[in-house]
C-alpha cells in the first residue's frame, strides 16, 4: 500500500503566481538578510566613509588653496556635492563586488532552486545597497560640516539632494549588477568597475569646474550623468534654483534604470 506525502512548501509556481504581494516580502526579505550582513560587520560602513573622507581632506585641505571656485562661493560649498555624488557611485559598486561573491559561493543557484520570486535577489541587493549609500551620505553631511560646509538651502531642499543622490546611485547600482553577474569572482568586478567609475567621477564638475577642462573633455563633462547629479545637488544645497539640474538627473537615473534593470534580470536568469 502506497501513501503520497502532501508537499511540505507550495510548489514554485503557486508562490510565483500569487502575484505582488508574494514578491515585495521577498524582495524586503533578501533586502533585510543584505543589511544584516552590515550591521554584523560594522566595519564595512566604517571602511565605506575611509574613502571619501579622504577625498575631503585631500581637496579641502592640499587642493583647495589653487582651486577657484566659479560664482564667488567657497570652495568647501563647491566640492562637497561632489563628494557626496562621488560618495554614491562609488558606493555602488558593492553591488557589483556582492552580486560575484554571491555567484562564486553557489548562493545565487541555491536561491534560484528556492520559491521566492526572481526579482528578489537583484531587488533585495540593490535596494540594500541603496539604504547602505543614504545612510553613508548623511554622515558625510556631518563630515563636510566638520570642515566648513555650509549649505544654504532650506531643510526639504536638502532633503530632496538626498533623494537625488540615492535615485541616482540606485541607478548606478543596476549597472554594477550587470557587472557582477558577467565576471568570475569579486577581484574581477572590482578591477571591472573603476574603468567606468573613473571618467564618470574624475571627467566631472565634481570637484573643479568644467571651465578649466580642454575644450574636446568639456563637452563630456558638461553632459555626462556624474556632472547632471553633481548640479542638481549643489543647486539644492546651495539654495539656487535647480528645477531644471534636478529634472535633468532625475531623466538619467530613470533612463538608465529602463535600459540596465532588464539587462542585469536576463543575465541573472541565465548565470
């Protein structure tokens, strides 16, 4: 005589098809095991605020006295939204870093055999890491008034520079987990991502004005999203008017969302 065993979970599909609900708690789940990971290792916040608190003192402190500002504002007020922009994009490569070290280890086959929906994975790691960069930001507003920054616009205004920075590093986030999914291990998807973090940053209005660039780099620098951002900040903070700066990011960080969530989905369902 033959007994059958009722399922001890509902079968893939059940939980596939139960429709929203179902994937925005596994989305929150693979989110909250992400940021856990975070505060059982302070020291990953801690050695996310080394890098731009040196970036601060180095142009505040060694640069900054041959560095004119354009517009008559200090050069502190200048650099700070730049370091802030800088500050996400960088930020966002652990993305790209977490998504290799996840495939190395096996994790993400292990995940794919669960019943949890298949835009947790990639949802719950970007949108951790996109908590992880607006917490890092608003220490190192702490940080920049520590060394006489000294915005001037109103509370909602700086506010909303924090949501254009996090909008614009999630943005940037969708492009390092299509990078962490197509190398072999994280050494790679660091050594992958600086290559295109570098002319992003560095070719900016980040930390000196696109003026003094040769005219073929000031056309790129002018245009490029890092730049976009770094005005739409400083505008907000600085208290001048940034409808059109603000629009202008918000246009590139839904554009490249649009084009790279798809892309970094199909390359997850095929690793």
């Amino acid at each position: 005589m033959s007994a059958t065993l009722a399922p001890t979970h509902p079968p893939i599909s059940t939980r596939q098809g139960a429709g929203l609900g179902w994937a925005l708690r596994d989305n929150l789940a693979m989110t909250w095991r992400n940021l856990t990971v975070i505060r059982r290792v302070p020291q990953l916040l801690v050695f996310a605020l080394i890098q731009p608190i040196i970036f601060v003192l180095m142009f505040r402190y060694v640069f900054g006295g041959a560095i004119q500002a354009p517009g008559g504002i200090s050069y502190v007020n200048y650099l700070m939204p730049g370091i802030f922009v800088q500050t996400v994009v960088f930020g966002a490569i652990n993305t790209a870093v977490g998504l290799a070290e996840d495939r190395t280890k096996g994790l993400l086959e292990r995940l794919k055999s669960l019943p949890m929906a298949r835009s947790a994975v990639l949802g719950g790691r970007v949108a951790a890491d996109s908590v992880r960069n607006a917490v890092v930001v608003v220490l190192m507003i702490l940080v920049g008034y520590l060394v006489d920054f000294r915005p001037t616009g109103s509370i909602l205004e700086m506010v909303a520079a924090v949501a254009v920075m996090v909008m614009f590093g999630l943005s940037m986030c969708w492009i390092f987990a299509v990078i962490g999914l197509v190398v072999p291990n994280a050494e790679a998807a660091q050594a992958a991502a600086f290559p295109l973090v570098a002319p992003l940053v560095f070719a900016s209005n980040a930390f000196v004005p696109v003026e003094t660039m040769p005219d073929w780099l000031q056309w790129w620098a002018e245009r490029q999203p890092v730049s976009v951002t770094v005005r739409a900040v400083r505008a907000l903070m600085l208290g001048t008017d940034p409808t059109d700066y603000v629009w202008a990011s918000l246009a590139w960080s839904f554009g490249i969302m649009l084009v790279m969530a798809p892309l970094a989905i199909r390359k997850y369902r095929r690793a």
